[in-house]
C-alpha cells in the first residue's frame, strides 16, 4: 500500500485495518479518530508494537493497550502515559526484558525491590535510577555487579565500602 492512497482513506476503518495488518505503523498516517480507536491501535499493535507511538494519549493510557506493546517491545514503555509508569504490572512487564524502563518508572517503583531486581538482572548499571535505598541493598548490589561490573560507581557509598562488595569487582 502506497502512503499517499493511506492518507486519503485516513478515515476509512476498514481500509486502515487492512494497511495495519501490512505494517502496525501506518497508523501514523490514520485519521486522530482511528488512532484514538482501540480496535485499531490493536491491529496495529499485532502487527509492530512500536506503533504505539502513534496511538492517542487516551489509548496510551490503557492498560491493555500498554501491556500489549511492552510485552513484544518493552522498551515503549516511554510512550506510557504517568499513571502506567507507575502501575507495577507495567513497569515490571518492561524491566524484565528491558532494565532501561526502570527510568521512566515512577519514583515509588524506583524504590520496589522486585521492580528493581527485576531491572538489574537484565543490565545491571541501571541501578543508578533506583531509589537512594535500594542503591544501599547488599543483595540488589550483587546482582547488578554479576551483571555489570561498572554498576559499582552507582551503588551507595557504604556499600562501595564494603569487602564483600569490593571482592565481586576484582
């Protein structure tokens, strides 16, 4: 499907549903209506969960829609509306197959041990977002140093102290 015959059936549903099933991120060029269309932001979420990008601030801050995106693209996570950076289920979804989310949490999930757990098992220096804290826990410390050697400059000075803590890094 060419763009330009996209654009001029940007209204049509049942045109975009078909281009969605083609690439997800034609949903760019759908009318404000059918982005803000669940049943549209859906196809087009099956097809690349990318898409997300394009979808209306209302749908960014669904639930489902949101978990459907992060779940085959963690990373969109960015595209999450406030209230969904600070749902736990959503967050943590992210974390688990992309430790960067840990950065659009909110500051109470930054602080939520199995958030955070869940963040540095899969890239340790993203410790350096968790809560002053958690940055102090000798157990969260160990997995984010297994994991990345350079997650020590972002531990709490205490723990940067620490033998047992200096031990891993040598």
């Amino acid at each position: 499907m060419e763009e330009q015959e996209i654009i001029n059936h940007k209204n049509d549903k049942e045109y975009i549903m078909q281009a969605l099933k083609e690439n997800g991120k034609f949903l760019d060029l759908a009318s404000k209506e059918l982005q803000d269309d669940k049943e549209v932001v859906e196809t087009a979420l099956n097809q690349d969960a990318e898409a997300i990008e394009f979808a209306s601030d209302r749908l960014k801050n669904d639930k489902d829609i949101i978990l459907q995106s992060v779940k085959n693209a963690p990373w969109t996570i960015c595209y999450a509306s406030e209230k969904l950076r600070a749902d736990k289920e959503v967050v943590l979804e992210s974390c688990k197959n992309y430790g960067q989310a840990l950065y659009y949490a909110s500051e109470e999930l930054r602080d939520d041990e199995e958030v955070v757990k869940a963040a540095i098992k899969n890239k340790g220096i993203i410790i350096k977002y968790a809560s002053d804290r958690l940055r102090n826990n000798k157990e969260l410390a160990k997995i984010a140093l297994q994991q990345d050697k350079q997650a020590y400059h972002f531990l709490s000075w205490k723990l940067r102290q620490n033998e047992e803590i200096k031990k891993i890094i040598q």
